[in-house]
C-alpha cells in the first residue's frame, strides 16, 4: 500500500507539521492504493445490483454517499425488494452497521488531537468503513497529531465521493455488462476485507473471532436462515470472549 502517498516525512517539530492542503491531499491520493481500487470495483457490482433491483440512480449514489457501508446497502436493497416497512428496512440496516461501532471506537483515539473539537470528529466518523479504518489505522501513525483529522477527511471523503460517482456511471452502462461480472465484482470486496482485517489484527482474539464467524456461520445459516448474521455475531462474539477468559486464566497474552 503505497507509502508514497504520504509526503516524503513527517516533520520533527511538532510546531511546524506542515500544511492542512498537504496533508488533506496526501489522504486524497490513498484512493490510487489497491484495497481503495477493489472497493470501487465492488461499487460496480453493487451498480449493477442496484439498476437490477428497480432502485433509481439517484437513490442507489444517495445510499453509498449517506449509508457508506457497502454491506448495509445490500441489505437494505434486500428489504426494499421484500417489501419491509420503513422501520424494519431502517433496523435491518443499522443491525448489519453495528459492527462499526468498536471500530470508530477504537479509531477515533488515533485521530483525535489534543484541540481537536468534539463535532469534527462527529463529522469524520461517518466515513469510517472497512476500507478507511484499514487504511487509517495502517498510515496515521505517520502522520502528525495535529493533522490525522485532516488526513482522514482527504482519506475518507475522497472514498466515499468517487465510490458515490462509479455507483453513478456504472448505473447507466450497466446494460451492457453481463450479470456474472457484477457478481465477480462484488465478490472481491469480502475477499479483501477478510485479508485486511486478518493482517491488521493487534492480537490473536481477532483471529479467533474471525475464525469462529466463519466456522459457525454455514452451520447458523441452516438452522436460521433469517437471522443468520445477527446469531453468527453474537456466537462468535462468546467464543471470543471464551477464549480471552481461557487465556487470562492460563496467564497468557491473548
């Protein structure tokens, strides 16, 4: 993930860090990275599902650009295909969004600075996705206090803007691409999200977690198909917190 992005140092004296444009654009440009190319490559599959559906172009780039979870938006493309009133549609889609919250959570401390004012950070945690948390978490350490607010408003506003206009352009060439490569398309996004959140785990608990998501989902999903998401999270949550007991109890680091 380029490293070029950001600029060439980060200034020793705290009192001289630089620019706010510098360091906006240096943000700005982590949209040339890979894991921001197979995100938009996944909007285009998303496009599709979306001119698909019977969801106008309009409503399909206000849902990326206001929900800006790309699983959330699937999900609510899902409930307005089955016909949910708008308060089941609006509990679906904060229900698969629940899981930003320990990210923001464990994001925001990274990029708050000792002024930073409490609306700014309000503000930026709307973009905190996948995505930009992997990103985020991987760059601010290079990045002076003073400006990891302003590099994560180029980081993430620029996703989210240019992701919102492929939705857009893609909507109306969509015609002319066959439904299995939307298919292929979208499958990418998971795929990157399971090696990135691998790669940037702190510790093991991660990894079992994931794991344990993965082991009991297939199981859950046959015996209820309707809440398997929700089950999965909540069962893979305990043999996580099982297995961090487990481990305090030997006396080793998780």
């Amino acid at each position: 993930m380029a490293d070029s992005a950001l600029p060439s140092h980060v200034p020793e004296r705290e009192e001289d860090p630089g620019s706010h444009l510098e360091w906006f654009l240096s943000g700005a440009a982590m949209i040339r990275t890979i894991p921001a190319l197979i995100l938009m490559t996944a909007h285009v599959g998303f496009a599709g599902l979306a001119s698909q559906s019977g969801v106008t172009v309009g409503e399909a780039m206000f849902m990326v650009a206001a929900i800006w979870a790309l699983p959330a938006n699937i999900v609510l493309i899902g409930a307005i295909g089955a016909g949910y009133s708008i308060l089941g549609a609006a509990v679906a889609v904060a229900l698969s969004s629940i899981r930003f919250v320990p990210m923001v959570a464990a994001f925001v401390p990274e990029m708050r600075g000792p002024k930073t004012r409490k609306i700014v950070l309000l503000f930026l945690s709307h973009f905190i996705a996948v995505t930009a948390w992997v990103l985020g978490m991987e760059h601010l350490r290079n990045v002076p206090v003073k400006m990891r607010t302003t590099y994560f408003a180029g980081l993430g506003m620029t996703l989210t803007t240019a992701n919102t206009l492929v939705v857009g352009l893609v909507y109306y060439l969509s015609t002319d691409f066959p439904p299995l490569v939307f298919a292929a398309l979208f499958f990418l996004t998971p795929m990157y999200f399971l090696a990135s959140l691998w790669g940037s785990a702190r510790d093991r608990t991660v990894h079992v977690a994931m794991v344990s998501g993965l082991l009991l989902f297939p199981l859950i999903h046959h015996i209820a198909p309707a809440y398997d998401l929700l089950l999965t999270g909540l069962a893979g949550g305990a043999a996580t917190m099982a297995y961090l007991h487990w481990t305090k109890a030997r006396g080793r680091a998780p």
